[in-house]
C-alpha cells in the first residue's frame, strides 16, 4: 500500500464539529455558525436542516452557549441531525446557561431552557424518552448549578426502531 499523505488522513478522520462556534471556534475543530465570523468553515443555519455534513462524519460535536438560542421545536430535530452526522459511539457536548438561572434570563436571544431532567427526553434508559422518541443517545455526564450553567454530555447508540 502506498503512503498516505497527511492531507489524505485527515479528510478521512472524523471530523471534531464546533456547533454554532461564533467568534471563539475550538482550536483543531471545524466550526458551523450561521454569521460568517472569521474562522467559520461552514456558514450555515443550524436549524436548516440537513446541515452540509455525511452522516457518520464527525466524532465529536461540541455545542457551547448554542442551544438555549434554537427555537424549542427545532430541539428534537437538531439534536437527531446531530446524531445523524455522529459516527456511532460519537460524542455530544453541550454547555449552556441553566435554564431559570440568571445568566440564561439575562440574555434577550435566549429562548431554549433546559434543566437536569431535559437530557432524559433523549436517552432511552428514561420515561421521559417516550413522549417524543427521538434519535437515541447514552448520557454520559450531567453537570449543573441552578444560577450558572450545565453542562450534558451525550453518546450516540443505535436506534433500535430502523
């Protein structure tokens, strides 16, 4: 087998995702943002869904101070598109303002509240994952303080229904 030039192995390395990384993109990740701020590499909405991703492409989304700006009816969409492009075992991380803490009130464009109990709306293993039955992820950390933020971190597992 021939060498592989350095260029040719990233391509094909799953791709570390900055989901909705504004200004302040994660070094060594590619960031999709709406605005087209110095530094993002897609400039697309991330409630247009598909996102201009393979499924399966990425090992680790990172959605810092995201969430809480996506309107509460793209929740469940957004977060099956990302275990869309998730390779399986992919990893979620999201951190944003808890949501009745005065660091989420606060900000006039904030407009998705989550608690500790909203990550069990996604994760199967909960009551709650049946109401809406979306896309099925593992939680793997839950970290939280009422007037500052949380913080989830989500597995993608296989969905049992396809």
């Amino acid at each position: 087998m021939g060498k592989q030039s350095r260029r040719q192995r990233d391509i094909r390395a799953p791709i570390q995702l900055d989901l909705g990384c504004g200004r302040n993109k994660q070094q060594g990740f590619i960031g999709l943002d709406r605005t087209a701020w110095p530094g993002v590499d897609i400039v697309h909405d991330i409630e247009e869904l598909p996102w201009p991703l393979e499924d399966g492409s990425c090992g680790v989304i990172k959605a810092s101070h995201v969430m809480e700006h996506i309107k509460p009816w793209f929740t469940i969409p957004v977060m099956d598109e990302a275990w869309r492009v998730l390779e399986d075992g992919g990893v979620m991380l999201i951190s944003m303002p808890y949501g009745t803490g005065y660091r989420y009130v606060q900000d006039p464009t904030h407009c998705n509240p989550w608690n500790e109990t909203t990550p069990a709306y996604f994760c199967p293993a909960h009551d709650l994952y049946e109401i809406y039955r979306p896309k099925p992820w593992h939680l793997e950390n839950l970290f939280w303080l009422h007037e500052r933020d949380m913080e989830v971190a989500f597995r993608k597992i296989a969905d049992q229904s396809e």
